[in-house]
C-alpha cells in the first residue's frame, strides 16, 4: 500500500496500470458485500481485469452440490492461471473466518489481489452481521496466479 492508502501497481505497457488493484478491490468488496446481505454467505469468486482494462469473472464448475470452498479457490486459480495471458491483474475473493481467541472469531471477506508484474497482496475486510464491514487491513500476499 502507497501513503495515500492505495495499493501499488506495475505501469508498463499491457501491465497492471495505477488503480488497477484499487478497482479489482472496490469490485469484490462490493460483490462479496452484496451476496452477505443477500445470503449471509458467500462461495469464492474471482475477478480480473483484462488487457484492455475491462472486468470479467470466471466461471468454474467444482462438481459437488456443496464443495469444499478450498477446492473452488483452487479452480478459480487455475482458471485465472489458464487465461494470464490476456489479464492484467487477478483478485481471489473468500468468505473466511480469522482466528481469535474462543468465541473472539471475526468473519471477514478476503481479497487476494495480484498484478501481472509487481508484489501480490491480500487485504481482509472484517465484517459483522448485515453485513457491516470494519477497517481493512492489508499484508503480503503470494503470487499464484501469474507464476512460472
């Protein structure tokens, strides 16, 4: 995160532009906002910003009536990973529970952003029921996406 509270971002030609992970965040935060209010829960997704800076979501069909949300994280990896060649930037959005002392356990959405070029980062967003989010805070992330 730069001073002014935006998340840094690569600036090259067909790399992640400056407020590219900004808007991938603002985007899965209220995505993942809206599916709370709606159902108090949410299954992971994902959101990309293509080449030409527009934003898609990819489908992945995990098979079980009621997956493993690690299993539709990792689909949703591997389908971002397959089509790296035409984003820019990724974001990993999951419904998680932090950890806390017994009966201190905090929900919160959790967003794995990652640009093409340039340091991955995962901001959580802890949110109570409403859902009424509280403070998010960031830290570093890891690069799964746009690797190898």
């Amino acid at each position: 995160m730069t001073d002014d509270g935006t998340l840094d971002n690569a600036s090259s030609d067909g790399e992640a532009v400056p407020g590219d992970l900004d808007q991938l965040l603002s985007a899965a935060i209220e995505a993942a906002s809206r599916m709370l209010s709606a159902d108090g829960e949410f299954y992971p997704f994902a959101v990309a910003m293509t080449d030409g800076g527009e934003l898609v979501s990819p489908a992945v069909d995990p098979e079980d009536e009621r997956p493993d949300a690690d299993k539709v994280v990792d689909l949703l990896v591997e389908a971002l990973r397959d089509g790296r060649e035409m984003i820019r930037a990724a974001a990993v959005v999951s419904d998680v529970t932090m950890a806390g002392d017994a009966g201190q356990e905090r929900d919160a959405i959790r967003v794995e952003l990652e640009p093409r070029e340039g340091d991955a980062v995962t901001v959580v967003v802890p949110y109570d029921e409403g859902p009424v989010l509280d403070e998010p805070f960031g830290m570093a992330g890891e690069r799964r996406v746009f690797v190898g």
